[in-house]
C-alpha cells in the first residue's frame, strides 16, 4: 500500500472518525483507524462497535492495499504539519511510514484483517431530509437527554417517522422536549426508534454543511446515515420508549405569556442563590403579577417580580431554574408561554405562535 495525499483532504476525515473512537479500548485494534485503498479511493474507518464513521477521499497517486493506524497519533501528525502539506504514506510489513517535507514518522500498525466488522442487519426503511432540518431538530431536543440513567432507553433520542413527519423526542424524567416538523417526501410508513446518546452527539457534531441532504436508513437495530462521502452507523437501543402522549390530555391553567429576555435575565438573577445542587425556584402566580423567589441553606433569599397578563386562579409552583433556561434558550421567538397543567404536574413551555418545538418540565418540591 502506497499513496499520497493532501493535508486539506485528510485532516477533515480524520477528525470526524477520531470523534468516535474511545481513548481505552478492551480490543487494541479498535484505538486505529482501518486505512482501505483501492483504485483511485481511501476509505477510512473508526468504530467502537457500537457507532461507526466511514469516510472516502479521492486520490490520484496509490497502490492498493489496507492497514490500521493509530488514529490519534495520525491526527497529531496531520493537524501539526504545514497548511496544503502532500502526505506520502507507505506500508512497510508492521509498520507505516508517513513523509512530508522534512518530516519522517514511523508508525507501528495492526492488519486490517484484525479490524472488526461492524454488524448490521438488513436496513428496509428510508427517508431523506436537509441537514440544517435534521441539525435544529437535534439542537432543540439534545440537551433533554439523560445521561447513565438506570432506564437505559432514556440515555437516547427517540426518532417517530409517520408518513411525512418526523418527531424527535428525549427526557431525562425531569423534562421532555419535542420537536416535530414535515419530511420532504412521505414515507408510507410509521416507525419508532431509539438513538443511543453517544451515537446523537457524534452525528449532531458530523452536521456542519447545512446545504447537504442526508439519506437515512434503518431497521430496528441500526441506522445508516449518509453525509456527503461520510456514512454515520449506529446501533439503536432496544426498547420501548414510554407514552408521553398522556401529558397533553389533561386540564391546564390560562397560558401566561411573558417576554422571554426579561423571563430569562430574572431567572439568571434569582438563580444566584438558589440551592446549587437542586437550583429550584418557587413561582408565585397571581392576577397581573408573577413572583419568583428562592432561598438556599446559608439562608440567602432572592426575588423578584414580573408583571403578566394573567387573569386565572392563584397558584404557586417550583422548578429547577436550569431546566426552564435551557429551555428559554432554545425558544426562536421573543415571547414565552407558560402553560401549567391544573393538577401541577407539568409546565409546558412554547412559543405564542404555532411552533415546532415543545418542551415540558416537571415541577419541583421546595
């Protein structure tokens, strides 16, 4: 195997596969990337079995073969060397030596026939959809997801295709947030499948060319997306989410409409001294003024209060302060509306407007 390559070509591929390959591996070949050359292409490869980045890169000068690299080492090599460097890379036995300019580097390999090949079962299900769709759909739900829950299903994102709409979903048991928006083509099918958490980072951080279409497929056990010369597989996690769907079917409080700059600036403030494991906040609703107020165990006391065009009943609710922000954050228009169910099991937050984007949060106890 011998090629040469332009820094440019490489160093982006590189980066994108690094991302999913883990720094202690049980299986050394999996801390490589498996390098493939034939005819005028390189593929490369990083897996840890569960999630897998291939990339292809066009190259003019080769001899075929196949090897696997130390892939951070390789990256190293790469970024540190001059902008528009020619990268000559040859595979001596056990050993792959990579030249450019004056620099010489000698890399100890593993064959590519001890590269694990990455399971997939037959893959019946396809849909297409812009990347700058897909992006601000996992922009607005990303953040929801739990991390090592004991409930497994929730360390990921729920994918719900139904014919010509597609919804994601995540929730840490404490917040769910919902995106919903049209697909370009319909499907003809409904389908619901769970992403694994590393597997939604890793793609979300692969979608920087807005202008790109992606083809999905998937079964009930993978999904294979395809970026441009980059295919994105994963494993999906196997269970059932649970039915959200209970927590619109029930009675709710007038909406309150605030300003979501002012809303969010008071938040922040009263935040201070909330308790800063829990970081809850008590809101105190009445007819035309909202009071939010806080306390914390060294005794310090925050609160401050909105003026809202709310004419309903009294009531008083706690949340964690973080959770609403988050949410705020991710609204795109100027105004929120805060919508608490009558028996106080839930808060909804969305725009005035018919949106996309839905984000409930649970309440707290203080």
């Amino acid at each position: 195997m011998k090629y040469i390559i332009n820094r440019e070509s490489l160093l982006p591929s590189l980066q994108q596969i690094v991302g999913v390959i883990e720094k202690r591996q049980t299986m050394p070949v999996l801390a490589n990337v498996l390098m493939v050359v034939e005819g005028e292409s390189l593929t490369l490869t990083g897996t840890d079995l569960e999630i897998q980045i291939v990339a292809k890169i066009n190259i003019s000068t080769a001899s075929p073969g196949a090897i696997t690299v130390p892939a951070r080492k390789l990256l190293d090599i790469c970024r540190l060397l001059p902008s528009n460097a020619d990268i000559h890379f040859e595979k001596l036995n056990d050993k792959v030596k990579v030249l450019s300019n004056r620099s010489r580097f000698s890399l100890s390999c593993l064959p590519a026939e001890h590269y694990p090949e990455f399971a997939e079962s037959e893959m019946d299900r396809q849909f297409s959809i812009p990347a700058s769709k897909l992006k601000k759909a996992l922009e607005k739900t990303i953040f929801c997801m739990a991390n090592q829950d004991v409930r497994y299903y929730l360390n990921g994102l729920l994918l719900n295709i139904s014919n010509n709409k597609f919804k994601l979903v995540s929730s840490d048991g404490h917040r769910l947030s919902i995106f919903e928006d049209d697909l370009v083509q319909p499907t003809g099918y409904e389908a619901r499948i769970i992403l694994p958490r590393k597997g939604v980072l890793e793609l979300y951080r692969l979608l920087d060319n807005s202008e790109s279409e992606l083809t999905v497929i998937f079964s009930n056990n993978n999904i294979k997306i395809t970026i441009d010369q980059l295919v994105f597989s994963a494993k999906l996690v196997d269970a059932k989410y649970p039915d959200f769907g209970k927590v619109f079917q029930q009675a709710f409080f007038e909406p309150i409409a605030i300003p979501k700059q002012e809303l969010k600036e008071t938040l922040t403030r009263v935040a201070i001294l909330a308790n800063e494991k829990f970081k809850g906040v008590t809101f105190d609703i009445v007819s035309g003024s909202m009071k939010i107020s806080t306390h914390n165990p060294e005794h310090d006391e925050a609160e401050e209060e909105l003026t809202i065009g709310y004419k309903g009943e009294p009531l008083s609710i706690a949340f964690n302060a973080q959770y609403l922000l988050d949410a705020i954050t991710n609204l795109d228009s100027d105004s929120v509306l805060l919508t608490i169910a009558s028996n106080a099991s839930s808060c909804f937050v969305d725009e005035p407007e018919q949106s996309e984007y839905k984000f409930i949060v649970m309440p707290m106890r203080l």
